[in-house]
C-alpha cells in the first residue's frame, strides 16, 4: 500500500502584518486618553500650580519650618508602618495560606474591609476605642502611636494580598527535600521561601508606604492635628487650603508625588532584580 505525501503550501512571503491585541487601535486610544484625564491631566495641573510663584516660591513653601516637620511627621510614621505591615502582613498571608482554623473564610474576607470602609469611620472607631472614654482605658489620642495605628489599619491589605498568592504557588516539595536533607526551619525559610516573598514583599511594603504618606481620613479624627508632632501631610495641605494658600498646598502635594514615585520605582527595580536572581539560581 502506496502513502501519499501531500506537500504543505509555502505560506505567502510579504511584509508581516501589525497586531494590535485583543482590544484593537481604539482600545488603545480610549485607555490612553481615560489615563490622561484621570491621572496625567490632574498631575500636570497640581504641579503647575505649585510654580505659580516660580521655583522661589515653591522652595519657599516645602522648605517652610511647619511644612519640614509635617513631611518629617508623615515620612517618619509611614516607614515604621510599613515595616510593621511587612512583618505583620507576611505573617497574616502565611497562616491564611498553610493553616487551617474554624473561621478562615470570613478572616479572609476581613482582610479587605480597609479597602471597602470609608477611612472617616476607621478613625471614628478608634477614637472611640483609643480616645478619651477608652472603654479598655488605653488613651492613645493625638499620639504618634494613634497616628500608626491608623495607618496600620488602612494599609494591612496590600502586602497581605501582594504575598497570598506567591505563597500558594511556592512549590512545597523544594521544602520538604530541604528539610529531608537537615535544614532547619530558618534556613528553608531565609534560602528558599524569602527569596521567593521578597518582591511580592517589597511591592506591598512600597504600596502600604505611599498610602500611608497621603492618607487623611483614618488620622483626622484621631492624630490630633498638632503642628510638629502629629500633623501629617494630608493635614498640612487642608490647612493651607484654609487660610488661602493654594500654592503651597499644591507644593507640598507635589512633594508627596515625588516621594511616592521615587519609592515605587526603586522598589520595583529592586522586586526585578530580585526576581532574576531568583530564576537563575532555580
């Protein structure tokens, strides 16, 4: 019995083709221009603003002693929250993904109330449960500590989620080869499972940091608002808005993009480079 072979057809030679994705040339535009609108157009207004008295009156207004311990005030209490986020929240997305306990649904659901309460009710609450009339007689009110766990409150989420899903697709066979072969539980954890949370880690961290340094509604009630001890940022800007000063709570808000950006991208270079020094050490 005889196979017949049938020759495949040459595909047709000629200048390829240029594909746009899924969403086409107009997809692209809408996305572009609703991105313009939303964050590019008001960026270029808030920092246009900030000059409108030149460089001079810009330096003027973020060089201000208030406006110093403000961005001191706010920077300060950001990183100590973020540090605890980092700790905290690591610790969170762990027993979320390797325990089981009564009640782990709804524990996960409660992760995300930060995201859904309006930030004005958090701080009612914990003046309520750190004010005056403590009922657990704790009165952190117009304190530095109020002003943490505020802060701490509404930023929670974003290293738990940033790490859950890392965790769970860490493959738990490498661990138990190293613990078949002697290693102790801080070595499986700092060799194989940190390396691996580090830039979900860092991406979280740096999310809660830049929340935390424009965050105004949990710390209203409770910070204080005491010039050079617990007036934050946010605070500073609704003040200059007050009395009339425009440009200098526009110069200050751009002080608080640049922070945030700067941060973002220096954590994002490093989440990169440790990425691939993790692929290429697999």
């Amino acid at each position: 019995m005889t196979t017949t072979v049938t020759p495949l057809k040459p595909l047709p030679s000629g200048p390829a083709k240029r594909t746009w994705g899924s969403v086409g040339p107009l997809g692209v535009g809408v996305a572009g221009l609703w991105l313009s609108i939303i964050v590019l157009l008001p960026l270029a207004a808030i920092t246009s603003e900030a000059f409108d008295d030149g460089w001079s009156g810009f330096w003027t207004a973020v060089t201000d002693e208030n406006a110093i311990d403000t961005l001191k005030v706010t920077v300060l209490v950001s990183l100590i929250v973020a540090l605890i986020n980092v700790v905290m929240g690591t610790l969170i997305a762990w027993v979320l993904v390797r325990d089981e306990f009564p009640g782990k649904r709804f524990v996960n659901s409660l992760i995300d109330l930060p995201f859904a309460l309006p930030t004005i009710v958090a701080s009612l609450v914990l003046l309520s449960l750190y004010g005056p009339n403590s009922p657990i007689d704790i009165e952190l009110n117009a304190t530095r500590p109020a002003l943490v766990i505020a802060l701490a409150f509404v930023t929670l989420p974003f290293v738990v989620r940033q790490v859950q899903p890392v965790l769970i697709e860490i493959d738990k066979e490498v661990e138990e080869a190293a613990a078949s072969l002697g290693a102790t539980n801080w070595v499986i954890w700092w060799k194989i499972i940190f390396p691996a949370l580090a830039p979900a880690v860092l991406s979280g961290a740096g999310l809660a940091f830049t929340r935390a340094i424009g965050e105004f509604g949990s710390v209203v009630l409770i910070g204080g608002n005491i010039p050079g001890d617990t007036q934050v940022a946010s605070q500073y800007i609704q003040q200059q808005i007050e009395i009339d000063a425009p440009v200098d709570a526009a110069a200050i808000s751009v002080v608080l993009l640049l922070i945030a950006f700067v941060v973002l991208l220096v954590l994002r270079v490093v989440g990169r480079r440790t990425s691939k020094r993790e692929e290429q050490n697999r």
